[in-house]
C-alpha cells in the first residue's frame, strides 16, 4: 500500500493512555506498567500497519514506557530509603496534569455548545435536555480498537478468493457512500460482513478515516465497547429522535 493518511485533529500519546486507562479501568495512581506498556505498542503497531503516519512524540513516549518498565524490574538496593521515588510518578503527574486540562477544556466546548442553543427571549425558559443517553464523539483510538476486533477474526478464518490489488481507497468511499444512500446509518462491523481479505480491510479502514476527515462522515459510539454508528453529518439528530443506537 502507498496510500498514506494523516489526521492532525486526531490526540497524541497522553490521549492514547488515558484512553487504554480508561478502557482497562486502571487506577492512574497505581499504572500496571507492563501491561499499559503492552497495550500502548499494540496500538503503535495497528496505526503503522495501517500506515497512518505516526507523529515522533508517540514514539518518545514508547520510548519512556519502556524505561520505566526496566526500572522497575531492577531489584530495590537493601538499606536505601524505603520511599525511594516510583519510576511512574512523572508519567502519572503528566498523565493528571493533562487530563485536567482536558476537561477543562472539555467543559467550555459543553458550555460553548450550549450557549449557541440559547435564544434570548423575554419571560422564557429553555427546558434542560436529556443527555443521559445522548451517544458520545468516537476517537481514532476507539476506532482503531474495533479494527482490532476485524482483524483478529480475520486471523481465525482461511480465505482462498483471490482479489486483485488494485482494491482503492475510493473504491470504498463508493461502497461506504452507497450503503449510506441505502440507509441513514451503518453499524461499523457491518462494512465488514461477510469474506474480506486484511488488505480490503485496511483499505476500508482507509477510506472511513479519510471521509470523517473530510466531513463527510460521523461517528459516535453509545458506551465504550459497543459498535461504532455510522451516518452523514445531519442525520445524527434525526437518528437520536428516533431513539436508535447510533453510537
């Protein structure tokens, strides 16, 4: 594959850990560094199969879980301070740091969204909404997590039909596009039912990267690990009406 993609808009190393933290539900405070180390690699390997060009600070911080992961398997020296300092305590305090920022930021773009709702009008008030089941933004992370799930079951199956190479990234946006047009939403495992080779996969993969990025695409997700929804831009509200499960 030449077809290269990069998605600036998309979070960094720290998003990554916290996102794995999240998922796992670590307790930041006490990181299983071997596993949290596993799974970051894991991810790293995923985006370069995909050939997503992957920014050097994910790379540096590969680089550090590795370091911290070899400190502590050293041996404690016998007579040295028993509060001898965690080789995690500046990954956490990085860690809390910016998830605090996050929210915050998290927090104006909420207030933000709201305020562009409010219409000033004289003796009126607006109803508060019912968000509770409201589906969220997915992130690269999310969605290179449901590849996973594709390509291990891909693993489990033999394939024997042959497929030309010349499979494209705008061939799929095609078939995405034409299966939007049939329905106004598409579960993310369903662009992938039936015998796909790794490489139709990939390329599919491809092609949905490149249509959320171009705005011709949007993604939500209802709770962490369940499908991926699928629609254009506009039909989220209507799908919400109507009570499906466009996550």
């Amino acid at each position: 594959m030449t077809y290269q993609i990069r998605l600036v808009q998309f979070e960094g190393p720290l998003d990554l850990l916290l996102h794995l933290i999240r998922r796992d539900k670590i307790n930041i405070y006490d990181i299983p560094i071997s596993h949290i180390t596993r799974e970051y690699l894991a991810y790293i390997e995923i985006m370069q199969e995909l050939e997503l060009e992957v920014a050097g600070e994910f790379f540096v911080m590969a680089a550090t879980l590795m370091r911290i992961k070899s400190q502590m398997l050293l041996p404690r020296h016998e007579g040295l301070d028993e509060e001898e300092a965690d080789p995690r305590d500046e990954l956490i305090k990085n860690l809390l740091e910016y998830r605090k920022f996050k929210e915050a930021a998290s927090c104006f773009a909420t207030k933000e969204e709201d305020r562009r709702r409010v219409f000033p009008r004289p003796a009126a008030r607006i109803e508060e909404e019912d968000v509770s089941n409201e589906p969220a933004d997915v992130t690269l992370f999310d969605l290179l997590e449901a590849l996973q799930g594709i390509l291990k079951n891909i693993k489990q199956q033999t394939i024997y039909r042959v497929i030309p190479d010349s499979v494209t990234v705008e061939q799929k946006i095609e078939m995405i596009s034409a299966k939007l047009l049939e329905r106004s939403e598409v579960l993310f495992t369903e662009l992938f039912a039936g015998e796909f080779t790794k490489i139709e996969i990939i390329v599919t993969f491809l092609a949905m990267l490149e249509m959320i990025k171009l705005g011709e695409l949007v993604a939500r997700q209802m709770g962490h690990a369940a499908d991926i929804w699928l629609y254009k831009p506009g039909v989220g509200s209507y799908i919400d009406a109507e009570g499906s499960a466009n996550g």
